[in-house]
C-alpha cells in the first residue's frame, strides 16, 4: 500500500466533524490554514471542542498508521 492509501483509510475512520476540522486546520481545500479560534466560529463550538476534536482526530490518524506499519 502506498502512502495515500493509507490516508485514506484514515480519513473514512473519521466522522464528519474531525475531517471538517483537520481540513479547516491543514488548509486542505483552504486557501490558508485556519486558527482554531476561527474554525470554532465557523463551526458554531467552543475553542476548546476544536482543540478536543483536532486531538482525537490526530490520534486517530496515527493510531492506524501505527496498526498499518
């Protein structure tokens, strides 16, 4: 498998909100990246679920990538 495969496979083991947010935070169909502060005006929550959501999310991502390796 190659390196896009994996992520792949990552990003469907995500639900909805963790890909908008790592999208908004990496500029992934973004201009720029977005600070959590204005990811968490976009979505309507707090900076405080952004950061909880990009965590879980970043965790994720690695934990599958560790199961893949």
């Amino acid at each position: 498998m190659t390196k896009k495969i994996h992520l792949e496979i990552n990003i469907n083991s995500l639900s909805a909100l963790e890909v908008d947010v790592l999208k908004m935070r990496f500029a992934i169909g973004y201009e720029k990246t977005l600070r959590q502060k204005e990811i968490a005006k976009a979505l309507d929550i707090s900076v405080g679920r952004v950061s909880q959501i990009e965590k879980k999310a970043l965790t994720k991502i690695r934990n599958k990538i560790n199961l893949v390796s």
